[in-house]
C-alpha cells in the first residue's frame, strides 16, 4: 500500500469485436505464450459455436455464462490463537468475475474433447445451462461458506 496516491487500476483495452472490457479480460486470461491472436480465434470461434446450441446472441452467451458462474461468498483462512478457521467472506465484483473467467478456463481446459474451441464452446453451453464442473465449482463455494458461517465473526 502506497503512503501517497491511490492505486490506479489499470483495464485493458476493450477487444475489437464486442467492444466489451470484461472479454478482453477473458481473452487476456486465456492467451498462453503471449499468442493473443490465437486466444481471441479460440474464443470468437467458441462462443459462435455456443450461440448456435443456445439459441442466443454470442455477447449473451458469455454473459450469461460467466454470471452462472461467479460467486458471491468465499472462504478465507483466518489463523486465531493456535487454529485456522475457514471464515466464509463476501465477494467484490472483480474478484467474483475474475474467479468465474479462471474457473471456466481451467474446466474448459481439463474436458476431454478435439480443439480448445470445441471444448471452451461446451463449458459456456453448461454453464449457461445451470450445469457443469464451473457452476459446481461455484456451488461447492457457496456449501463451504454456508458450513462454516459459524466462524464469520471473525471476518475482519
């Protein structure tokens, strides 16, 4: 934390097709080695195919996809006098949409399927759906805070 100044939180520029801030987050996250290019053919592609399966438009799509999967509470490791709790914390939007993308990526990349483009494509279909390992992933989140909302007051 700096003794002067606010922090200034840098975005990156909105990606060429939608115009939206939040996908070229997305397509940031999914790049590997610094090949955008291919990230963006990936994720273009993926979400083109998604529409057709949906029966909606491609921004929707992924809207819809990354909302199902965003959390709302966390839990965080809390050490008191001698025992670690797992205290169950709200979270901020950019925290919330930046598990989501993560959360998607990492599930899409662990399916078993031919392209990256077929499988990032099945991941946005369940996770528009309700299903799938990322809205899992958020639900297991939820069931752990619930479990331990015993120990939220020690969230400080």
């Amino acid at each position: 934390m700096p003794r002067r100044g606010k922090i200034v939180k840098h975005l990156p520029k909105p990606d060429p097709m939608f115009d939206n801030v939040v996908v070229s987050k997305f397509i940031n996250n999914l790049m590997l080695k610094g090949k955008k290019t291919l990230a963006e053919n990936i994720f273009y592609n993926a979400v083109d195919s998604a529409k057709d399966k949906v029966k909606k438009e491609p921004l929707e799509v992924f809207q819809t996809a990354l909302k199902n999967v965003t959390p709302l509470i966390e839990v965080k490791a809390r050490r008191v006098g001698g025992a670690t709790y797992q205290v169950p914390s709200e979270i901020k939007g950019d925290r919330g949409t930046a598990l989501a993308m993560r959360w998607l990526i990492a599930n899409a990349r662990k399916r078993n399927g031919r392209s990256m483009i077929e499988k990032l494509s099945a991941e946005f279909v369940d996770a528009v759906n309700g299903v799938g390992a990322s809205v899992k992933k958020k639900e297991d989140t939820h069931k752990m805070a619930e479990a331990n909302r015993a120990f939220a007051h020690y969230n400080y």
